[in-house]
C-alpha cells in the first residue's frame, strides 16, 4: 500500500477522520424497540460438549430500559428470534393474531 497508495496510511490513521453524531430521537416509550442477542454462554462459546444458552433481549430507545430478557438454547434461529419478538409484544401489552391469509397483525392496547 506504501508503493502505490502512499496517503491510504494517512487517511486511515485512527483520528484522522471526523465521526459524526446523531441524538437517538423516538417518538416515545415503546415507539423503536432494539433486540440483539448475546451467545457468549452458547455451547459454540463455552465448548462443554453442547451445554449453554443465549440470551436475547430488547431495550427501549426512548428510555433507555430493557424491556424484554429471556434465556434461550440458541439465539441464531430464526424461529427463536421471531418467537421472542412475539412474546415481547405481548409482555408489553400487546396482542397477536394470525389472518386467514396468514399475514400477522400486531394490536397494542
């Protein structure tokens, strides 16, 4: 890189560049939920031939507060990621139910 891009060096140096800030804007509570899961207890992490859990949660951007936090065998299915977003919903009041066309509707109260 030194040969044929000697200013790569300099543009990448940590500091080099101004990062830009934005404030976390919600509307209010419950408005954006993030969930993320955390698999350094899965069985891939702790290597004790199959024994673990993931955890998976979700924090409200508005507040700040976790919302949701619930132990898992595996948080990379898909089934179990959309199997927790549903029971968040309902922990916070909310009510799911399927059409005849299968389209899910998610109702707050």
């Amino acid at each position: 890189m030194l040969r044929y891009h000697p200013e790569g060096f300099d543009l990448r140096f940590p500091g080099s560049r101004a990062i830009t800030r934005t404030p976390h804007v919600a509307a209010g509570s419950n408005h954006q939920i993030g969930m993320d899961g955390h698999e350094k207890l899965s069985p891939l992490a702790l290597k004790m031939g199959g024994v673990g859990f993931g955890i998976y949660g979700g924090r409200d951007k508005f507040s700040s507060t976790v919302v949701h936090l619930q132990a898992v065998p595996s948080c990379r299915l898909a089934g179990t990621v959309g199997h927790m977003y549903l029971d968040m919903i309902e922990n916070l009041g909310g009510k799911c139910y399927m059409s005849r066309q299968h389209n899910l509707y998610l109702v707050q109260h």
